[in-house]
C-alpha cells in the first residue's frame, strides 16, 4: 500500500526555549546533527523547500529556537 511523501515536518522535533534549556550538551549536539542530516537526506532526494531559519541556525552553532515556530501558525508566546 503507498505511503505519503514525506515532508521536513514529519523529521523535525521542535522544543521550546524552556525545553531545550532542560537538554544537557550531548543532547543538544546530538539534536543539531540529527536535524540537520535528515535536512540534508530529503534535500538529497529531491525534496525542494526554503532553508528553514532553524537549519541556518543550527548550521551557525545558534539556538535552534526563535519567537516563531518552524511551521506557520505555531508560534511561541514570548514572556
């Protein structure tokens, strides 16, 4: 039976400020290989998106977070 494609929705894990405060340094490593391999596999294959803000982030050694979720109408309440 086919399955759907697979977007970078499906691959993405997004905590929060607060969340990813709880991550000690090997999570917080792991995580931004995590995330940007698997950017990278569907860019290989041919999936064709915008860069998203995290993936450039994370390619800085930044915070993956912003006041704005990676998906459209999920945003954070800045406090």
């Amino acid at each position: 039976m086919p399955q759907g494609s697979v977007s970078f929705k499906d691959v993405t894990v997004d905590f929060t400020p607060e969340e990813w405060e709880h991550l000690d340094l090997a999570q917080k490593s792991l995580y931004r290989d995590v995330m940007l391999e698997n950017y990278c596999h569907l860019v290989s294959v041919g999936f064709h998106m915008a860069k998203p803000d995290m993936i450039r982030k994370l390619e800085q050694g930044e915070e993956p977070w912003t006041t704005e979720r990676i998906f459209p109408g999920q945003l954070y309440l800045a406090g």
